[in-house]
C-alpha cells in the first residue's frame, strides 16, 4: 500500500484538482487557504467536495491578513477584474503579492507538524510569465528552504511547472475527473463569467486539448 506522506495545497479549482486526482494515494491532507479572494467560497466549496469523493481529509485555513493588507484585484471585487486574455500586461493585476510563498510555508509547517515529508502544488507553464511565485526558480528556492528548515526535510513537489493547463486536462479527462465541479473563475460568480483571464484560459485549455468543456459561462 502506497504510504500517505503528502499535504496538498487545494483550492477546488482546475489545476489543483487534477493533482489532487494523480497524487490521491500520497495525499493525507488537502489545505484550502481562504485569503479573502472574490472567489473563494466557490472553489472551496468545490475543494470540500472532491475531498469527500475521494476521502481525503480537508482544511479551510483563513488567512484573512492578506484581505486587509495587501494589494490584489482577486480582493478587490468582481469589477476589479479585467477581461481578456490570460498573459502578464492584462493579468499583472491580479497577483497576490507572495502568496504562493506564505502558503508553502504554513503547509510546510503543517507536514512536519503530522509527519510527512512532502507538500504538492499545481503551479503550470501558463502562470509563468505572470506569477514570480510559480516560476521554476521560486519552486527550487522553496523546496530548498523547506528541506533547510525543517527536522524531516520537508521536500516540495511542483510536478506541472513545465506542462500547460491543456495537458493537465488530458490527465484530469483520463482519470475521469468531473471538471464541471471545479472553479477557476476570478469574478466568482455563480457561474463562470467567461471572459476574464482565467476563464478564458480555462476555454482555451479544453479547445487545445480537444476535449468537451463541461463548464457553464455567463458569457
């Protein structure tokens, strides 16, 4: 039997999910961080439920600072939301300063705290150009940090760095995964919006892969 040795960093929507799916048999723990983001209480919802699916315990943990201090049209409101395509000029905007790095660094604590060696996130190829916290450098200087700081040697594991979001719905779609219960939108709507940057590349991710888009947009 595989040994559960991982936490992963969820937050219910596409990417994660699809890790979460692939990794489920080393998973013990699946951490949603609720920094205050327009979109939070849809994809934890969708979090909450694919754990339960699979029987992976799930917690919520409020980072409720970032909300107040720092600056981010994800906290901004739905209107703060720029339409269009998914690349640095349009979607610089909605970069949470650093928040990759402080969620590393709570999970990270949280699996030496359990015992377990390893913490998964779903960064890809896509997020590069636009988030200096998923780039392959800040992933080797975390897992470095991680392994320094910690007794067991905690290590991260970012195995979709170099892949796009069209090959993760390839592996999701193989796995049967359900998107349809899964939420990327940054307005966070009942219903995908379908025109900011995430829904357009969600759009695009399942059009490059030729597959059906189960997702339901407002536009």
């Amino acid at each position: 039997m595989t040994e559960k040795d991982s936490v992963i960093i969820y937050s219910g929507g596409l990417d994660s999910t699809t890790l979460l799916y692939e990794e489920r048999e080393r998973v013990a723990l699946a951490v949603t961080f609720d920094y205050g983001s327009n979109h939070a209480a849809r994809e934890t919802a969708c979090a909450r439920h694919h754990c339960d699916l699979l029987g992976i315990e799930h917690v919520v943990i409020a980072l409720d600072f970032i909300y107040r201090h720092f600056q981010s049209s994800l906290l901004g409101g739905a209107d703060a939301i720029p339409d269009g395509c998914y690349d640095e000029a349009n979607m610089k905007s909605t970069v949470v300063p650093f928040r990759n790095g402080i969620m590393l660094s709570i999970a990270c604590g949280l699996a030496e705290s359990r015992g377990l060696t390893r913490v998964l996130i779903a960064n890809h190829g896509g997020d590069h150009a636009i988030y200096p916290d998923c780039r392959p450098a800040f992933v080797e200087a975390m897992d470095a940090a991680m392994r320094a700081g910690t007794y067991a040697g905690v290590q991260l594991a970012a195995p979709y760095t170099h892949l796009t979001k069209a090959d993760l719905v390839r592996r999701g779609v193989a796995l049967g995964i359900d998107y349809g219960h899964t939420y990327s939108c940054y307005r966070g709507g009942d219903r995908h919006c379908g025109t900011c940057g995430t829904c357009t590349e969600r759009k695009e991710a399942f059009r490059l892969a030729g597959l059906p888009d189960p997702t339901t947009y407002e536009n």
